[in-house]
C-alpha cells in the first residue's frame, strides 16, 4: 500500500497492514538522489504526484509540527475511513536529505506500521485523489510540465517520457487527463510494451481500460516461440547418413561460426509433401497502418500492410484494406483479414486464402492444402488439409483428411473407400513437464483392415538435472513405419517401452559434445530368422524384449574462416536471411550402440565418422557466389546381429556426399547423397531444387529411393538458422546403427 504527496518531490510512503496500539510512530522523508542530481529547480523536483489511499487504510492527522517543517495536507480521507479526521499532515524538510519525526496520533484504531517506507516516483496528478492500486501510478519526466489543477489536465513538451504498468510511451507532446484517465501523443509517439512496439503521428489512449486509437500507426509484433515437444535422438551423431534428415544449405548453416546478430531466430516453414512441418517459427512482424482502434482484446486497423522484412521496401508483405486482430488464448492469436493479398517485391500481387490467420506460439501447420508424393502407401500424388476443431491451452486436435490424386486417376473410382485417408493427431500439456502426444493415421475408410492404419501414444517428462534437461518418454506404436538403409522400410508390428534422452553435454573447455539414450522396449516386428521363426506360421515376426544404450561424441574443428557481408538489403541479406559466413569445418565423430534381446542374442556397433562441411561465397552476387558441401565417410565395427530387420546394421562402411550450387541469383540446386562401399548401393539420394530469397524460400526435394517427394514453402525471421524437423516420407522414421532417429 503506498501513499503519494502531491506538494513534495514526488514521495511515495508504503504502509503495510499491521493494527498497533502505540500512540507514536517514526516517518523518515528522503529525497531521491536521482532527483537532487538533476540539476532541477526545487520547485521542479517537488512535483506534484498521485495519492494513494487504499480502503483499509484510514486518514489521520498529526500534532507537534517539528521545527523548520512544511505542513502539507495530503488528502482527504475515504469513505471507508471511521477514524474521524478528514485528512493526513506530511512533512518535509527541504533542505535535509533525511529527518525522523515522531507524530502524536489521537486516534489508536487504524492499520499501520511504525516504520514508514517511502520511495520516489516523477509524476504528476491532482489535489483531489481518486483510488488506485500501486501498479496504477504514473511516471512522467520532460523537459516543459504545466499542470491545470482545476481541469485536472497534464500537459508535458520536450522528449516526454511516460511509465505505466509495464508500458513506455515517448513522444514530444502528451497531455493527461487525470479525470478521464486519457492520454494523448503527438510526434514522433512510441508506445512500447515488453517487445512490442506501436508508432504513430498520433495516439490517443486511456490507460485504465487499455482502450485507444492510433494514426498513421506503425510498429512490430513479438511472438515468442515454444521449445520442440520432444528431444531430438543423439543430436551429436555426425555420421555420413545423419545428412539426409535435412536439407544440406540448413545444416551448413546451423554449423557456421556465430556472428552478432540483431534479431532473435525463428521462421516458419511449411511443408508441402511427405516430410513434416519444420519447428521454426516467425518470431517478429513488423506493420503499417492508417489507423488502429485497439483494446485489451484486439483491435481494428485500416489499410494494413504486414511484412517480416525489416528493409523498406519490403520483398514480402501481406495487404488487407481491413484487419481485425484478437486474442484467442495465452497461446493463440487470430487475424481475420479482408481481401487479404499477398505482395512480391512491390509488383506481383496474388490473393492470399484463407483470410483467418491464426498466430501460434507453440509449433502448428498454418497452411490450408498441402500436396505430396508418397508413392508406396498411397499410391503417388496426394493432397491433404489439416483441420482443427478443438484448440486450447492445454489441448489441440487436429483432423487431417486426405485424397489420392493419382491413385483415382490411374484406377479410377470404382473403390471410393481407397481413394480417402486421414490422419488425427492429439496435442495435450498434462503438467508443467509433462507432455503427450497422440497420433492415428488411416490410409483407407476400411476400417476392418486394421493394416491400414498405424497409431501411436507418446508421453513425455522433462526431468532437469545438473547437466541439463533429460527428457523421459514412454510410447506405445503400432504398425510403426521405418527405413533401415539398404534394407528399407520396414515395419515395427507393435512396441511398447520407455527412452531416456539426454541434452547435448559439453565436455568441459575440449570442444567435445556428448548425448547418450537408453531405453527398454517389448518389440513385436519382421525377422528373416528361420531359426528363430515358428515352422507353421502366419506371418515372420518374433516377439522379444529389446534393451538398447547408445552414446555419441562429436567435435568439430575449424580449419580456415572468412567474413561475411555487411547485414544490408544489398549485400550480406540479399538472398538470404542469414548472411553467409565463409567457412571449412573438419567433423570428427564417434558412436557406441549397444542392443540386448530377451532371447539371449545381441548385437553391438562402435561407429567412426570423418567429414568436411564448408561452403564458400556470399550468395550476394548473381552468378555462382554459394558452394556448400559435405563429404562424410563412416566406418562401423560390429559385433552380433539383431534378430529384426528394422534396427539391423547392414550399412557397414559409407560414403555421405553433397553439394548445394547457386546457379543464378536467388536459385540454387542440390544434392545429397550416401553409398554403402560394400556393396556399391544407393543408400538414399535426395535432388533439392530451392529458390531463395531474404524473407521467404521454396525448396522442391525429391527422393528417388524412398519415391517420396516435398516442396517446402519458408517465410523467414530474421537470423533463421535452418533448424527444424529432419526430412523424412510420410510418418517414416530413420533407423541407424538400430537407433531410431526422432
């Protein structure tokens, strides 16, 4: 509880509730030395300040007026008060920096401490005090204040500097009024709360309802972004095939040098195909306006126009001649836009549907229609269009139904039921750690066939430790999809178990990171073992408890260095969101896996990798200015053999390259590829086609091997970084070594 002086330098008196019977209390006054180093005249620096006088808190009066002290009458006391006097006698000593004064006080029954804290706020506001709560007060410094007391009207010029709650707004004239409880701005206003930020020529705000208009408004959204929902496996394996889980430029890109950057990363990319949604998300857009008519709750603007360019004029921006903005939930945001258009550098203008956007801080697919190839399960083209009925805080559903394309077109509709699929997925925050994840997918309406679907359930604990976050998850699967390699897919029948996952541990100062995972697993899957399999039997799968650790070391060295460009529209950020930071890395690795079945057998792998990964040029010139490469070989000694053909090692030695080429301007093309040297066999081979500019990219990938395909639409913050899911088919996993990639 705090009270405020309005004929003193701004003190401000903090009482909390105690009832007390002593007939005497101590008040210490002590101006700020903020305040007498200002340099301000005496009469400047005893502004005129908010009262405040909280319900249970009475008025009272004083006797003995020490010597040398001015009385102040400070308010009149509220309704609430039963103590009789009408009000409260300050006092202050001008010339002191700090005095004791012992008050009489004639009436005993009030709530108060003996001991009188104060603290010093600027500000100014009326005689007469209305009641507010601490966060209430106002703070105001600038160069010009005239304050009327009969209007109750502040007017401030020169660099005006007003605080409230947890807002800043800077402007070079403001006018208060403390009646209406109104603010209005004029030139050069900046009204900025946490990392958001709102410009304008004009502002006109009431800042106990939240409620205000703005002209010619500008300014930038900060959306902040939520973690991954579960740790990725091993994240410090650097063998030949970890390559293929993205595109080669994101991984170069993520292992550059660290620069300065200005903006925090983030992006969103949305994937069109077999692979998922990548992670990032824009994290910062900025915006324009005429005018925003804003509440607590949202707001209106006219004529908008949304970019995630911080250069003008923007390469990419959304315009709408109406916008309407609204908090959904803590974690949800809502734009509903009219006639909404999306702009390419200033000339090509193409609608944008739908015209409700939904903003979301936790990882989500924005786009409407997503097209893929996934050849082997669905017979080719697809297209799919995932929907949303329940999304709340601590719960998402999301229904994705599916069509098949060229499977109509080749064998036309006479089995309707084959021609549909869908997928369901389950989102829920069962705690503050605590996660789960649910997922169904069906490739056909036949739901007799239960060969055509495959679910899982996945619960997952956050378990920090000293050495940092672990991450416990429990699952069940059924029919999972994996590729294993030279031995392909594969599918794990059924399997139920718990991973333990480990953080990226660095060792000390040596350079070294470590990860490990163990896990315990009741496997039900195809094995090739005729000793092992039943002489009479329905199918050729064996049914046995899996227990597996692994571990990974990696370390990188960096051989030769260069400098990026200047971060400008021009140069460094002309293609790229990113400036490109010229580089030679060599990548060493080490990886154990250890596998133990309940039928006695066991199967053991110490793996090796060495590698090159670099990239030279800017990628600013228009003719071949980016090269990025890698060039990985792994070797594995191994001991045992598993019984399963999904986690069999049977890539023995591997050669992993690839090679990303600007062609012309923001196009460039790529590929990435791996060998098994034993057998002189393909492995898996990826053709990346990407068109690359500073705030959005297209990446068309295709992939012979696995006849899946993807086409990948990024729109860019600032410093992306390429993270984000690994590429992969359509509810396929990786196997490697017997350890599944997530």
């Amino acid at each position: 509880m705090f009270y405020q002086t309005p004929e003193s330098p701004s003190l401000v008196y903090q009482l909390p509730q105690r009832q007390v019977s002593s007939s005497n209390f101590n008040l210490q006054v002590r101006e700020a030395p903020r305040l007498q180093a200002s340099g301000l005249p005496e009469l400047q620096r005893r502004s005129r300040a908010s009262a405040l006088l909280p319900p249970s808190i009475v008025a009272v009066n004083f006797e003995d007026l020490p010597s040398g002290a001015l009385e102040i009458r400070v308010f009149q006391g509220t309704r609430q008060s039963q103590a009789a006097p009408e009000f409260l006698a300050a006092y202050y000593l001008p010339k002191l920096e700090s005095k004791n004064f012992n008050f009489k006080i004639k009436n005993k029954k009030f709530y108060t401490l003996p001991t009188i804290h104060q603290q010093i706020r600027q500000q100014q506001s009326p005689a007469q005090m209305p009641l507010i709560v601490q966060e209430d007060v106002v703070e105001l410094t600038a160069e010009r204040q005239e304050y009327d007391e009969r209007r109750q009207i502040l007017t401030a010029e020169g660099n005006v500097l007003m605080r409230y709650r947890n807002s800043v707004l800077n402007a070079e004239r403001v006018q208060v009024n403390f009646q209406s409880r109104t603010v209005v701005a004029q030139g050069n206003v900046a009204w900025s709360r946490g990392e958001q930020v709102l410009r304008g020529e004009r502002i006109e705000y009431n800042f106990v309802q939240g409620v205000g208009t703005v002209i010619k408004s500008s300014g930038e959204l900060y959306l902040p972004t939520s973690g991954a929902d579960f740790s990725p496996t091993l994240p410090t394996d650097v063998s030949a095939t970890s390559f293929q889980e993205q595109p080669l430029s994101d991984r170069i890109t993520s292992n550059q040098p660290l620069e300065n950057v200005v903006s925090p990363p983030g992006g969103v990319t949305v994937t069109v195909g077999s692979g998922f949604t990548q992670k990032g998300q824009l994290r910062r857009i900025r915006y324009e306006a005429e005018r925003v008519d804003f509440t607590p709750e949202g707001g209106v603007a006219k004529n908008i126009r949304l970019t995630n360019d911080p250069f003008s004029p923007p390469e990419l921006e959304l315009r709408a001649p109406q916008a309407r903005f609204r908090r959904i939930s803590p974690f949800q945001d809502e734009i509903r836009a009219t006639n909404p258009r999306l702009v390419f550098d200033q000339g090509l203008s193409l609608p944008f549907y739908p015209n409700r956007i939904i903003i979301d801080k936790r990882a989500r697919e924005p786009s409407l229609f997503r097209f893929g190839y996934d050849r082997q399960e669905r017979g080719g083209l697809f297209v799919e269009s995932p929907l949303e009925p329940v999304s709340r805080q601590r719960l998402r559903l999301r229904i994705t139904p599916q069509f098949y394309i060229q499977r109509a077109l080749e064998n036309g509709f006479d089995k309707v039921g084959e021609l549909f699929g869908f997928k369901v997925r389950l989102n829920a925050n069962l705690g503050l750690r605590t996660t789960a994840i649910a997922f169904a997918s069906f490739r056909s309406f036949d739901f007799n066939n239960l060969n055509d679907m495959r679910a899982s359930l996945r619960v997952n604990q956050a378990i920090p430790t000293p050495i940092g976050t672990h991450s416990l998850t429990g699952e069940y699967s059924y029919r999972d999809r994996l590729f294993n390699g030279s031995l392909g897919f594969q599918t794990v029948q059924r399997s139920v178990g718990a991973v333990l996952t480990s953080p990226v541990i660095p060792l000390g100062k040596t350079g070294i990171n470590f990860s490990y995972q163990v896990g315990l697993q009741q496997v039900e899957a195809d094995s090739d073992r005729l000793d092992l399999l039943n002489p009479v039997r329905d199918h050729n799968r064996l049914d046995l408890t899996r227990f597996q650790a692994s571990a990974a070391l990696s370390r990188g060295f960096h051989l030769w260095k260069g400098k990026s460009l200047p971060a400008t529209a021009t140069e460094g950020l002309r293609y790229t969101s990113n400036p490109v930071f010229p580089y030679l890395q060599l990548l060493l690795g080490l990886r154990g896996v250890t596998s133990h079945y309940s039928n006695g057998e066991r199967q053991s792998s110490l793996t090796g990798s060495v590698g090159l990964l670099g990239q030279f040029g800017h990628f600013s010139r228009p003719w071949f200015d980016y090269t990025g490469f890698n060039l990985t070989y792994t070797q594995v000694l191994q001991d045992g053999s598993s019984p399963f053909l999904f986690d069999r090692v049977a890539d023995v030695r591997v050669l992993g390259a690839g090679i990303t080429q600007q062609i012309y301007g923001p196009f460039r093309f790529g590929l990435q590829t791996a060998f098994n040297l034993d057998t002189g066999r393909e492995i898996n081979t990826d053709y990346i086609f990407e068109y690359s500019r500073r705030t959005y990219g297209i990446i068309l990938r295709y992939n012979p091997v696995r006849e899946i395909g993807s086409l990948t639409l990024r729109i860019s913050d600032f410093n992306w970084n390429g993270g984000g899911e690994p590429f992969s088919g359509a509810d396929v996993r990786t196997v490697e070594a017997g350890v599944r990639r997530d």
